[in-house]
C-alpha cells in the first residue's frame, strides 16, 4: 500500500490550528484562575488582560468559541487519514 504524505502546507496549516487552540486553552485557564504564578504571562500582553477583565465571563466563552474549531480543525486534519475527513463523509 502507498503511503501518502501531507504537502508541506498542510503541516504548517495543522500546526497553525494546533497553536491556536493551545493559546486559546493557555488564556481560559489564566481567566478562571487569576493570580499566582499564571498572572505574570500577562505582562507580555497587559492591554488584553485589561480587555478579558471587562468583558469578563463572556471572554472565557469567546476564547472557547475560537479555540474549539481550530482544536477540531488540528485533530480531523483530512491528511492524517488517507484524505478522508468526518467532515467530508457527514456531506
């Protein structure tokens, strides 16, 4: 059997996604426990810490919807099973 292997990007693009749901999962949990060694990475970006504050809850729930499509993007990359993605067999 031939083995495919996904074009280079492709793999930028899956670790593009894998990324960005990592940061999106790195900032909810720094949202819903606030203070100890967690709060200094807010120092790289002191203005969104500002912004995530006013929003307030509804920001863990923005950064779940952002977070969640590029972590399902990552894991049913079409790539990774031979070109068929779930994605693909649901239409």
């Amino acid at each position: 059997m031939i083995e495919k292997r996904a074009p280079l990007g492709i793999k930028l693009l899956s670790a593009f996604f894998a990324v960005g749901a990592a940061i999106c999962l790195l900032t909810i949990v720094m949202l819903l426990f606030s203070g100890g060694a967690p709060e200094s990475i807010w120092r790289l970006n002191p203005e969104a810490h500002v912004a995530f504050q006013k929003l307030g809850k509804l920001s863990g729930l923005l950064m779940l919807i952002v977070g969640w499509p590029a972590a399902q993007l990552r894991l049913d990359w079409p790539s990774e099973r031979g070109g068929v993605s779930r994605w693909r067999l649901l239409s």
